[in-house]
C-alpha cells in the first residue's frame, strides 16, 4: 500500500514559564521547570535553592545570604 501525503504540520510544544516571586526560601529547595522567572527572592539560613530549568531567569531583587547557596542547572 502507498499512501500520499499532501501536507504535514508541525507543533512545536509549548514550555511553560514557572514564576518565582516574592519568596524567601530557608529550607533546601528544587525548582523544577521548563522556563523559570525568579524576582524577589531571598536565600537564607544555609539553606539551597536549586533552579533546574532549560532558561532561568532572575530578574528584580536576588539574594543569597552568607552559608545560603544558589545551585542553576
């Protein structure tokens, strides 16, 4: 059997963007993502902030305190 294509259409799948903002984070933490927009956002009391994201994105205020850790994969 052969069978004819007229035409194809492509889908690129969408990443949708995780927004972060606002937050202060004193426990270790994971961000998991596609893209990740992060604002706002304090680390503290020796805690790690993992961002593992194809695109991150810090915009505004961004801070690690001294024995905090930011970890971007």
């Amino acid at each position: 059997m052969i069978v004819h294509i007229s035409s194809i259409k492509y889908y690129k799948k969408t990443c949708p963007t995780t927004t972060i903002s606002n937050v202060d984070y004193n426990t270790t933490t994971t961000i998991n993502g596609c893209d990740v927009n992060v604002q706002n956002v304090k680390v503290q009391n020796n805690a790690k902030l993992t961002i593992d994201a194809n695109e991150a994105t810090i915009n505004g205020h961004f801070e690690v305190k001294i024995g905090s850790e930011l970890e971007i994969k």
